[in-house]
C-alpha cells in the first residue's frame, strides 16, 4: 500500500464525514473498499470509485451523550448511539496505544460478532492489516476508532453458541451443517431459525477445538480457506450475504497478531460460529458447474474486481487472494470464488 499510503488517508477523510450506514440499515462499505483497493496496487482508482460511492451515504448521526467507564454497557448494541461510541473511541486511541485499546475491548465486542451482518467486524479487520503493515496515521487511528465505535453501537449476539469440540476440520464442518427451513427471509430471520435447526447445534461443535493459540490460528486459516472454496460452488445461495462466511472469519484472523494470544481460541470459536450461521442460512446443497477461467494471476482477478466495482465483490476477491497466497504455488480455486463472486453480484458501487 505504500505507493498510495497517502490516497487512502485521504480517501479515510472523506469517508469520516459520512454515517456508518445509509438508507436505514445498510453498511457504509467505503472504508473497507478503498482499504482493499489500496492494498492490491489500485490506489489510483481510489477517489474515482468513492466519488460514484459516496453518492448514497449519509451524514454522521448527531452525537446524544458521552460515553464513561461507567455507562457504556447500556449504549452497547445501540445503534442511536454510533457517534457516542465513535466519539468515546477516538478518545481511547487518542490517549493510549491503539493495540491496548484493542485488546481491551476485542473480548467485549466479539460475542456481538453479528451485528450488521459482520460488517463492523470486516471493517475493523481491514484497518487493523494496515494498522499492522504501514504507518499509524490520524485517519487511520480515526478509522479504527470509526469501526470499533460502529461494532459497539450495533453488537448483536448469534442466538446459537456452539463450542468447538469435535474432531472434524472446518471444511467437513461447513459441508455437514444442515440449512434452515426457509432461506427466503433476512439475515435476523434466517439467524433466529438456527435454534430450532434440527441437528445444528451438534454439527457446529464437531470443528475441532484449538490445542493452542497456533492452532487456533491454524484452525482460523483453514475456516477462511474452506469458506472461500465453498463459494466458488456454493456462492448462488446468496451471492452477496454468503461472502461473509469468508470475510468475517478472515478479519478476525487479520486482527489475530494484534492481540493478545490468549484471545485467538476465543476468536476462533466465533469467527466459525458466524461463518457456520452464515452458511445456514444462505448456503445450498446444489453446486454449480464449474467456471471455466483459463490461465488466472492475482493481479488479473483483482482487476476484473476493481473494474466491476462492487464492494462485496471487491473485499471477496481481497481474501480470495489472501487465500491464494497462502499456497506456493496458488490456489486456483480461491481465484475461481472471486470471480465467481464477479457473476454473482451485480455490477457498480
């Protein structure tokens, strides 16, 4: 990102003068977009795609009172509350390092994991990478401020906790959940249905549990990889809300070595509580045929990403290409679930 380290502050700039979320509920994905684009060598499309983006957004809500350690736990889930917690948040990282306030709050914010569909955790996850690899910059630690502050006012709580404890690996694990009864519904009704599943309970918790805080990072990776190959076959159950099942899981795992490593098993066990609910509600048994793609490279996929404009399709391809990059020699099928993602979801910002 370093060519264009100064493009994507400027872009944070902008980006912090509007809402975290537009037209009632939907996510403001701009600082995770231009994050993604500035991170894969596309820093000069930065400004152009945010101009067509920022069309939509909103104003930042107007602030009602100050957060303390004395009151904040009955602001948290509260979305009326964001700019209380943005305001509370850009104190904390103001005063202390950003990595102890971090670690101070990830336990608290975790468990609401599924607020706006795992959006104010992916955002957290993508400045936290840049956070870990570049400069510390004001807007930058005004966007972590932005994201922690977005993940507090809108902290839900899955209404399932399974704990990890079996011997399968998260791909087994994935392909044995059983899907809800009625999949023509929202995120909060698909979520709701996860308790009366028949056999839900039991198949999430046969993932192995971590032996260690390595193997939870183990664990987290291979959840990360197993969702991505997931979608390249799996992804038409819901083009755009199934491409969390990778994106969460893999934020958590960007924000790992920021933490403390008594907080990466913890961090595993709901990273594959929110792709395992995900995967339920929106995943189907049919797969699709194979795309037919030919020769790929990162670099052409990530293209194709950017020059079809969408966010969710651009943070989907950015952890396909994580994924990819954890093999020597490539991981075509990584590739596939991106451009898969590029058919699935319809073109624009």
């Amino acid at each position: 990102m370093t060519a264009h380290h100064g493009t994507f502050d400027e872009a944070l700039e902008r980006l912090h003068s509007t809402g975290p979320e537009f037209h009632g509920y939907l996510s403001n994905h701009g600082p995770m977009a231009v994050e993604a684009l500035a991170r894969h060598g596309q820093g000069r499309t930065v400004h152009r795609w945010l101009d067509a983006y920022s069309a939509q957004l909103e104003d930042v809500p107007s602030a009602r009172e100050t957060l303390t350690d004395a009151n904040w736990r009955q602001a948290l889930g509260d979305p009326r509350r964001v700019t209380d917690w943005t305001g509370h948040f850009t104190r904390a990282v103001a005063e202390r390092p950003w990595r102890e306030v971090l670690a101070e709050w990830w336990p608290r914010l975790l468990p609401g994991i599924a607020g706006a569909a795992t959006h104010p955790a992916i955002r957290v996850g993508h400045i936290v990478r840049t956070l870990l690899a570049e400069d510390a910059t004001q807007p930058r630690l005004a966007e972590l401020a932005h994201a922690l502050g977005y993940w507090a006012a809108r902290h839900t709580t899955l209404p399932v906790a399974p704990a990890p404890g079996g011997t399968s690996a998260p791909d087994a694990a994935l392909d044995a959940l059983p899907r809800v009864a009625d999949q023509r519904t929202s995120a909060i009704g698909g979520l709701a249905q996860l308790p009366d599943t028949p056999g839900w309970q039991a198949a999430a918790e046969s993932v192995r549990a971590p032996r260690d805080p390595d193997d939870a990072r183990a664990q987290l990776t291979a959840l990360v990889q197993a969702a991505t190959h997931r979608y390249a076959d799996h992804g038409h159950g819901e083009g755009v809300m199934l491409v969390h099942a990778a994106t969460a899981p893999n934020a958590v795992l960007r924000t790992l070595p920021a933490l403390p490593r008594s907080l990466w098993a913890p961090s595993f066990a709901v990273a594959w509580a929110a792709s395992a609910a995900l995967t339920s509600v929106y995943g189907t048994a049919d797969a699709l045929p194979p795309l037919r793609t030919g020769p790929l490279t990162p670099e052409e996929v990530f293209r194709r990403a950017t020059e079809h404009g969408d966010a969710h399709a651009l943070k989907m391809t950015d952890t396909a290409l994580d994924v990819a990059s954890w093999t020597p020699d490539g991981d075509d099928r990584a590739l596939t679930a991106a451009l898969r993602s590029l058919e699935l979801i319809e073109p624009g910002v």
